[in-house]
C-alpha cells in the first residue's frame, strides 16, 4: 500500500513543477493514498474510496478558490 500510495502521490505532479508547494500536495495526496487504501482493502470494496476521492478533490477546490495560495 506504502508503494501504490506513493504512486498516487507522483502521479499528482503532472499539475504541478516540482517545488516546495508541490512537495505539500504530494504529502496530502500520499496520506490520502494511504487512508483510501486502508479503506479499500477493509471493505474489499473500491466505491466507499472513489467517493472519498471526489469528496476530497471537491473540497480542495473550494479551498483553493477561497483561500489564495
């Protein structure tokens, strides 16, 4: 799970340069790999996940709007 939510984490850089900005979403986006992970392999089930997912994108975007980075 560590690799996979490692993954997921540089998978996220396609957005973004690499620079301490960055850095921090990669972190919140290895966390989140890790947690939606541990759901995923609780439940044996990818959908509690997938809604996690576009719950946490939603809300990021609100906060990016809201909160000039």
């Amino acid at each position: 799970m560590l690799i996979s939510s490692l993954l997921f984490a540089v998978s996220h850089l396609q957005y973004y340069t690499l620079n301490k900005l960055s850095v921090r979403f990669m972190f919140f986006a290895f966390i989140g790999g890790i947690i939606f992970g541990t759901i995923a392999d609780i439940t044996h089930s990818i959908f509690i996940s997938v809604l996690l997912h576009i719950q946490y994108n939603l809300l990021s975007v609100y906060y990016s709007r809201k909160v000039k980075i």
